[in-house]
C-alpha cells in the first residue's frame, strides 16, 4: 500500500533484519519475588535461544533504584507503594546498581554483542537510548518478554506503538506479579489493537 510492505503475519513482522528482542528486568531480585519465577526464567531462555539463533539484535533491560540521597518525590512514593510502607523512613532502595538483586539472572548468559540498558522508568524507551539504538539499525518491530507483564511490559508496549515500532509480545514468556493484574493488562493491550501476539513455541515453528 502506497509503497510500504505492512507486516500481517508474525512471520512478516519477525524478519531479523527488521525487529529485536527485549528482555525486560529478568533480575535476581524481581524473579524471586514470583511464584512462578523458574517457569518464566524457562520460557525467557528458550525465547531468548530462538531469537540468538534466528541472528535477532538482543537488548536486556534492568530496573535500577536511585540512592536515598538522590531519590526524588516519585521515586520515593514509588518505593513506599512497593514495599508498602506509609513512612519515608522504612523504605530502602530495592534495586542499587550492583546490588544482588540488581543482576540479570546468571542463566540469560549476557553475550558480547547484545546490549544492557538501565532505567528508573517502567517504559524501557524512557530516558534509555533504546528507541535512539533501534532506530539506528532500521527496526521496525520488537519482540517483548519477561517480568512483569503489568508494571513494566504494558507501558513499554504502548510506548513502542507511539513511537511508530510494531510490538509482539511472546505472551508464555511473560511474567506477572499479580495474576489478575496482569490479566488486565493482556487484555488491554489485545483490545487496543497495536500490538501482535504470540507463544514461544509459534515463534520456534516461524523461525524454524
């Protein structure tokens, strides 16, 4: 249509030289506060397997927390929120960069040639350089997994539609903190229409 070839297909929309894969906050500390942390850790691995072999750009995303001393009026509402405490006083910063729970979870096995990026935001293009490095190398979609599917998954998908990229949420692959919330958020952004879903294992049959 008017010269551009628009993507129907998961396998249209998953070619290598066009989109990426984004690992979101598969830290230590966040994969252990989820029941079902193992099987999602699985599903990120074989997901993360298929797009290493299909030759797909890999960009991994963490949660950092700001020190106390630079901790601003949102970043401290936010930890009370979390660790639901109703004092400035009892909250600690959860995620400090090389904290234990800060790292990538061992098993993701970081490669040379893929790219950690930071953020004290939920959407992974807020104040990263992400939408800069993939506009750079001519992608035009992205692939999305890990935890959790209502905090940081969500945003990042909506955000990745204004900015004019097609997201694909590998739904197995993803993790949420609250069942139902994470529910909500699924079926929100199936109803709004801009994103493309799959499973991990419809994309093992596209790219096989």
């Amino acid at each position: 249509m008017h010269g551009l070839a628009i993507p129907e297909t998961i396998a249209e929309a998953t070619r290598p030289e066009t989109t990426a894969l984004v690992v979101y906050d598969m830290q230590i500390g966040i994969l252990r506060q989820l029941e079902n942390g193992p099987a999602i850790l699985e599903r990120v691995l074989h997901t993360l397997q298929l797009a290493r072999s299909a030759g797909i750009r890999v960009f991994f995303m963490r949660h950092m927390s700001l020190p106390a001393r630079m901790a601003g009026v949102f970043q401290f509402r936010q930890m009370m929120a979390w660790q639901r405490k109703s004092s400035v006083e009892d909250v600690n910063p959860w995620f400090l960069r090389d904290s234990p729970g800060f790292a990538l979870a061992p098993e993701l096995e970081v490669r040379d040639d893929e790219v950690i990026f930071d953020k004290i935001t939920f959407s992974a293009f807020e104040g990263t350089p992400l939408a800069i490095a993939m506009r750079d190398c001519g992608l035009k979609s992205f692939l999305i997994c890990g935890i959790a599917t209502e905090i940081g998954i969500e945003p990042t998908v909506r955000h990745g539609a204004d900015l004019g990229l097609i997201p694909i949420v590998v739904e197995d692959a993803c993790g949420g903190g609250e069942a139902e919330a994470a529910d909500r958020a699924m079926a929100g952004m199936k109803f709004m229409g801009d994103a493309m879903f799959c499973t991990v294992e419809g994309l093992s049959a596209v790219w096989r």
